[in-house]
C-alpha cells in the first residue's frame, strides 16, 4: 500500500460524509482529513490488485496447470 506522507501536495476536496459518523470522528479528535486519505489508499491499492488479478489471471492458470502437471520446478533441490 501507498505511504501516505505528512509533507506531501495535498488537493482539496468536496466530500459527502454520513453527519452522524463525523460527529462521532470530531468527539474523537479524528483527523477526518488523514482518515479519508487513508481509506483512499486502501480503495485504491484494492483496486490495482484486483486489476492486476484480472490482468495476469490466464498465466497464473496457466503456472498452476503447469505445476499441477509436472510440480514445482527444482523442487529437489530446496532445502526446505
């Protein structure tokens, strides 16, 4: 996942956010701001991951038919 930095450009935005869930983070001294970025970046990592998956879903089949078939390359050798 991405570092989020204290030092890095930020961009305002417009959010629409539950008023009883920011009560509650503003009774709380939740940084509402830093909150929400964090979120982003899951929302995001998530996302490339799940691309990612679908991207290279035929040759990681394809690896496990492969291994399935014939077993892990050099496996004799691992020590382990």
């Amino acid at each position: 996942m991405r570092k989020i930095t204290a030092n890095a450009v930020r961009q305002p935005a417009n959010l629409s956010i539950d008023s009883q869930l920011m009560r509650e983070a503003k009774g709380l001294n939740v940084n509402v701001s830093r909150a929400a970025e964090a979120g982003i970046a899951e929302a995001v990592a998530a996302e490339k991951t799940r691309l990612w998956k679908l991207e290279n879903h035929a040759t990681m089949d394809a690896w496990n038919d492969y291994v399935e078939k014939h077993g892990i390359p050099r496996s004799q050798h691992r020590q382990f």
